[in-house]
C-alpha cells in the first residue's frame, strides 16, 4: 500500500470479507489508531448480514480500532424504486460513505476487481471513463489494494491470519459481476492466460488518454453556488470527449461521484440546444435548466413559501424570503426608485395570475412574459421579491422597477435591496 498522511483522517468500509479485512488489517500496522474508523454496513439482503457486521466489530474491538455498524434496507429500497437488488445496494451503500466525516472513505477493491469492472463496462457501452476501469483515487474515495490481485490478497491473510468470512452471494452468478467473475473471466483465461492482466493493461492506456483530455476540459468559466453550477453552452458545444468531461468534472465539484451515466451526459447536452426554461431530471435529486446561455445544474430542494402580503415600510423588514432593506441613503447594489409615487396601499409578496409589469422605458406587459424576456430561470420566478399595488408590479425586487416609480428631477429618491 502507498504511503498515508497521519495528518488525515481515513474511513475503512469493511465488510468482513478478505480484501477488506486485509486492508483493515494493514492500516493496523502502519497508521495510529486515531487517524482511521472502520465502517460496515448491513445491507439487509442475507440473514448471515448482522453476523457478518459483528465479525467486523469483534475484530475491530481485538485492534483497538473505532468501528461503525450502520443498517440499511435495501429490498425495500429496491422495491419501491423499481432498481436490481446490485444498484440498490450500491446506492445506500454510498449513500452512508458520502455522508462520512473524513477526508478518504478507503474501498478494497484489487486488481481483479478493476479487470471485471472493465469488462462490465464494455459489454454496457461504455465510453472511455468506464473502459479505463476503477480509479485508485476519484474525490474522497480511495482503493489502496488496487495494484494487488486477489490471490495476493489471499495469500496476505494465510500468512499473517487475518480472519475473514465469505459472502455466499459471492457465488450466486445470477448477479453480474460474480457472472464475469466464474464464467466468462475463465473462458477468456483458457483463450489467452494473460487475459487479465493485458485487460488492466488495456484500461492503464485508456486512463492515460483520459487523463490528457481531461486536461483540455477546462471548468473555470463555470460557476459554482451552493449545490448548483452554471456552465456555459459554449463548453457544451465543443467536442463530445471534452463537453463529458466538463460535465464530469462539474459532478464531481457538486460531490456526485456516482450514478451519472451516459444517457445523463446525453440528455444535458441536447438540452443545452433547447429553449430556455427546459430541463431534465438528474440522480441525487440535481436538475439540469437551459438558462439561456448556459446550463444550471441545480439541487431541487423546493422550499415551500406561503403567500403572504407584508406592508411597504422603510427601514429593515425580515420577509419569509430575506431581509429588504429601504434607505434614503445609497445602498450598493441597490435599485432606485421615487417614494412619493408609490400608492398607500402598495405591499410586498411573491408572483400571482394576471401580475402585470411596466418595464423602466415603458410598455406594459404581464409580469410572466417580462420575466421570460428577461431570462429569468423559470425555477427562480416563485421566489422573486415584488412591490405590488394590485396586480400591478412596481419594483421587482434585486431586477428592476417600474417605470411608474422612476425617479424624475427633484422626485424623493430612496433605494431598496433584499438581502
């Protein structure tokens, strides 16, 4: 295993098993207790699954090392979310080591493993990402063991008895992976013996390659927020190698590792030649909106706000959404507008049916149409900030005011902004 900084804290997924408990194993010989935990997940899919977990927990308990046994429920998951009991399984999974506090979650994936995944990923369709197999390190996931073969895994724990057990599902070749692994690696074996290895070989030319296009897509023009990221069409035009890698990398920026596949990539990509205002629903609850010169890929997490109506007032006034600020002295950032034009009865609320606005040059239209022609994501219009009088719209506030409220010579200028 490669040298690890004992300034960092690791996170061993565990399941009981040879590769795993080998590389729990040597972690106990070379890192202080403190830097690292184990983890081992139940996935609720064998009875022997509890057992298993305690197996893990006894020995951790014989090493002095932290262990976590965390439950999941993965028939049902798998139940309710029409996915193979493979998929479920991998998805809570990661779903527990995504939410670990550490700087590595370390995985005991070796070198067949890499091979079988390779293979796998071809016979999907897979593009070069896939074919260059598993990487050692991709965010916060690491794979010590991937330069070993299992059979020098196995040898490692003869030598040094390290106790592990077997997962019977290991061998239930109705599962994908097990049916590569006891038919069809074999059958490539008897054709050439150095079928595996000239695989891994195949995937190490292919990640060079990667790599380099990696390189050449550059993200640095695309904005990153708070779970959300605006990339520009123009990355998204260029040639299909870069623009999956510019959308790669912008997953891996948001924290998504894991389950954006090709049809994903796809469906961005026509996007970003649509109207604004479509999108296209993405795994982890993301959502990717043509924002008319570019493409948000944003976290739907709709924050349910009740209509309300709160008196125009100067000063400071908390709204349910952020505070508004109205100043007679200037306010960076701020729209102006002329207070003595404002009617008696004007308030502050969010969008309705039939709103209508007066752009600042004159013309009248309805506040839905102004908002198109402003290009505001259509996900960002419920949430906007108005100054109304009825159904007519005076300022919308953080966009632009009416020109009903403008300020003419010697009008009473005031500003408002919302924070």
């Amino acid at each position: 295993m490669q040298k690890f900084d004992p300034k960092l804290k690791y996170a061993l997924a565990v399941s009981g098993g040879v590769d795993s408990m080998v590389m729990l194993h040597k972690f106990a010989t070379i890192l202080p207790r403190q830097n690292f935990f184990v983890v081992t997940v139940n996935h609720g899919i064998r009875l022997e699954a509890a057992a298993d977990c305690q197996f893990v927990a006894d020995y951790c308990k014989e090493l002095g090392v932290e262990c976590r046994v965390v439950s999941v429920d993965v028939p049902t998951y798998c139940q309710e979310h029409k996915v193979s009991i493979e998929t479920g399984a991998r998805i809570l999974r990661y779903e527990v080591f995504d939410g670990l506090e550490c700087e590595y979650v370390c995985l005991a994936h070796n070198a067949d493993d890499n091979a079988e995944t390779v293979l796998m990923h071809i016979l999907r369709g897979s593009g070069a990402k896939g074919a260059s197999g598993i990487r050692e390190i991709n965010g916060k996931y690491l794979r010590p063991l991937l330069d070993l073969m299992r059979d020098e895994i196995e040898q490692y724990a003869k030598e040094y008895g390290v106790p592990y057990v077997t997962d019977t599902t290991n061998a239930d070749i109705k599962y994908t992976r097990n049916y590569i692994r006891h038919k069809v690696m074999p059958l490539l074996e008897e054709f050439n013996p150095s079928a595996k290895q000239n695989i891994l070989e195949f995937a190490n030319s292919i990640a060079q390659d990667d790599c380099y296009l990696d390189v050449l897509a550059d993200i640095s023009t695309v904005q990153f927020g708070q779970d959300s990221a605006r990339i520009p069409v123009e990355l998204l035009a260029r040639p299909i190698p870069l623009s999956y890698r510019v959308l790669s990398k912008v997953f891996n920026r948001l924290g998504v590792y894991h389950d954006i596949e090709k049809t994903h990539y796809h469906a961005i990509l026509r996007l970003s030649d649509k109207d604004g205002g479509k999108s296209v629903n993405l795994p982890h609850g993301l959502v990717a909106t043509n924002d008319y010169d570019c493409v948000t890929i944003w976290r739907n997490e709709k924050k349910a706000t009740d209509d309300f109506e709160i008196p125009f007032a100067m000063g400071k006034t908390e709204m349910p959404l952020g505070v508004v600020e109205v100043s007679s002295e200037p306010i960076d950032g701020a729209l102006r507008f002329d207070v003595n034009k404002l009617p008696e009865n004007c308030v502050f609320r969010t969008k309705r049916q039939g709103d209508t606005f007066t752009k600042f040059s004159g013309g009248t239209k309805s506040l839905k149409k102004y908002l198109i022609d402003k290009k505001i994501p259509k996900r960002q219009r419920d949430s906007l900030l108005l100054l109304a009088c009825g159904s007519e719209i005076l300022i919308v506030c953080g966009v632009e005011i009416s020109d009903s409220v403008k300020v003419d010579d010697g009008g009473a200028t005031y500003y408002i902004k919302i924070g």
